[in-house]
C-alpha cells in the first residue's frame, strides 16, 4: 500500500507538472491516459481508507476514538498549518505576480483552512489559491469524521456497505453533474459536485479491500492459489487502464478529470479493490515493483510532498518564468520534483515525523489509561436484579 500510495503521488506531480508546462500529449492513447492521471487522488482516498480500516479489520471493533482523533489530527494538522503559515509569510515577498495570485488572506479565510472545511466553504480559495490541491484534506477530513460513525457496521456487512457507499457517489454525481456545460470549470455546479460525498465510493472500496484481505490471508489464499492471485492482479490492472483511457477520451474539457462517464467513475474504485487485495495477496517476486525501498522511501514523505509541489510550481510560473511552451515539461521536472522532494523531506522530518510520533505516545497513554481504568459499578437497582435472578 505504501507502494501504490507512491505511485498515485507521481502521477499527481505529473499531471500538475504537465499543466504547469502547457503540455498535452499528442497521440489518442497517452493524451487520455494523461488527462485521467488526475484520478490518482481517487486512489489516494482508496489508500486511506485501506490503511484506517485494516487495524479495525484485524481487531474486530473501532477502538478508542480519542485515540483515534489524537493520531489523525497529529499526522494531518501541524504540516498543514506549518504550510499554510508559510505561504502566507513568504508569497508576499515574491514577485509582484506571485503576490497579485495569492487571493484573499484574511482571518475567516484562515480559519476556513484550518479547520478543513476549504472545499465546503471557500472552493474559489483552497490554499489561497497558489496551493489549490489543499482541497483534498476537506475530503479526508470529512472522511475521518465518518469513519467512527459507521466503522462497527461497516465491519459486520462490508459488502453491502461498500453497495450503499457506490449508489450514494453515483446518485451525487448524477445530481450535480451537467453533460450539458461544455466546461464545467466555469459552471456554479462544479463546486458542489466536488465534495466529499463523490469520494466515498473510494474509501468504501478501500475498506472492503482491507476485509477483503485479511480474510483471504485467514483461508491461505495466497498460499493455496498463488498463480490465480497474480493473474487477477494483472487483469485487474489491465481492466485499470482501460477505464482510464475511456475516461480520459472522453472528458467533456482539458483536465476536466471527475467529470469522465459515470459508469467510469463507478468501476474504477472496484478495479482498483480487486488489484490491491490480489497485489497483497500475490507473491513476494510479484510485489517488488511497488514494494521496494526508494518508492517506500518516497511514499513515507509522500504528504509532506504533497502539500508543497504547488507552491513550488506556481514560484516557477511567477518568480523563475519557467517556461510554458507546450513541449514536454521536463525543465519543469529538473526544477520542481527535485525541489518538491527536498522540501518534502524536511517537512517531514521537522514536523510531520515528530508531531506523528508526539500523536502516537499521546493516544498509546489514552489507551493504556482507558485498559486500566475500573468499570463504573452498577446501579443499585441492577445488582438486586441480578441477585434476585441468580437466586
């Protein structure tokens, strides 16, 4: 899993690089693969919702939801903030293009950021604009709010859970979704079609994937069909890019990813729980390609790197005047990926890395806390029940 959540984030860079560049492939087949590489966040929501339901999976019931709360706030909150902060303090310092593309900063705007509600409340200002794919944390955020809320259920009917999940992004798509508009960019519409509930057939799939595995691995699926599992993996996968290439050819605009056919949308969070469980469950020969150390390596800073390769890309539009000629970024990518990764890095070992491991000891003392404490007694009342029952 941290593989493929590596993999989605290179697919994020170079879909923003090639946007950056004014680059869009000439030919049928790489153009619409290209335009569908925007989908990679759907597989980052997948991700998520993998990695958060497969403890559960394992220990049979949610656990401590203050726990819980302490660890996803301490791995999302303080890069974030140490972002946002950022922006604010040094865009205006850039050239007077950079400082004329930052939008509004004033204190509700900063407010709307920090609680996570920007793709809800401020869609015209996510990341003050020069760092727009913030959008995706309301998305998470959102999500971990629902997970306590529907966890035990999710758990005992995964199946039917991950059918109410798919009809309710399917039935908010057909909604708010106008085949009509020929670019949607500039339709009020869009803004509410991109809101979390269009994402919960992503992390609904990401959870069945979680059951889905851990109970194959309890049968020794692996182990008694080891053949069958790589060929569903690669089935899978082929089946992956089919759907991407027919949503990519047929987006109503450029970049126009979550408006692709519906039927796309819907199949490819299933395609992609078949890959996942079959990947995870095939050899370990069959794994290397996305279980090796420089992609692990990768995927480990992978938000860190996230939350910075905007900002970093609109410093080359404004401040570097890197080129945008509609040749093949690779100037671009000389420039930013590298740069994107080192301050990526630190982030992560200067806030992400210590604030996660301050979330951890903060929870693991919850939890030790709420083992040892004494169950509350009995009403009076309940004990007199008991006795006069046991008598």
């Amino acid at each position: 899993m941290h593989g493929i959540r590596g993999v989605a984030l290179l697919l994020v860079l170079f879909h923003h690089l090639g946007g950056a560049a004014m680059w869009v492939p000439g030919h049928d087949v790489p153009r619409a693969l290209y335009e569908s590489a925007g989908h990679a966040v759907d597989v980052l929501f997948f991700t998520t919702g993998f990695l958060l339901f497969l403890p559960m999976v394992l220990r049979g019931a949610f656990g401590s939801l203050r726990s819980f709360a302490i660890r996803r706030f301490t791995r999302m909150g303080p890069p974030c903030y140490v972002c946002i902060l950022l922006i604010l303090v040094l865009f205006p310092l850039l050239s007077d293009a950079a400082v004329a593309r930052i939008s509004d900063r004033g204190l509700e705007d900063i407010l709307i950021h920090v609680t996570f509600l920007q793709r809800e409340l401020s869609p015209e200002n996510q990341g003050f604009v020069v760092n727009s794919p913030l959008w995706s944390l309301s998305v998470d955020a959102a999500f971990y709010l629902l997970l306590p809320l529907i966890a035990t259920t999710y758990l005992r009917h995964p199946l039917i859970g991950l059918a109410v999940m798919v009809m309710a992004s399917a039935t908010w798509r057909a909604v708010f979704i106008q085949p009509d508009v020929v670019d949607p960019v500039q339709a009020d519409m869009l803004r509410f079609l991109v809101q979390p509930p269009l994402f919960l057939a992503d992390f609904a799939s990401g959870m069945t994937a979680a059951w889905a595995f851990v109970r194959l691995r309890e049968r020794g699926w692996a182990l008694v069909h080891p053949r069958l599992t790589v060929a569903a993996a690669l089935g899978a996968l082929a089946v992956l890019l089919v759907l991407a290439y027919i949503g990519g050819s047929n987006l109503p605009y450029h970049l126009g990813v979550f408006q692709d056919p519906g039927a796309v949308r819907m199949l490819l969070p299933l395609a992609l729980l078949v890959f996942v469980v079959a990947a995870s469950l095939a050899p370990a020969w069959a794994q290397r390609p996305l279980a090796n150390r420089p992609l692990s390596w990768f995927a480990e800073i992978s938000y860190s790197v996230y939350l910075y390769h905007y900002p970093i890309i609109f410093l080359g539009i404004f401040t570097l005047g890197i080129s945008r000629d509609g040749n093949f970024p690779w100037l671009w990518t000389a420039v930013v990926l590298p740069a994107t990764i080192a301050i990526g890095a630190l982030s992560y070992f200067l806030v992400e890395l210590p604030s996660r491991n301050f979330g951890r000891r903060v929870s693991k003392r919850f939890a030790r806390e709420e083992r040892t404490r004494p169950a509350s007694p009995a009403p009076e009342s309940a004990l007199a029940l008991g006795d006069s029952n046991r008598v």
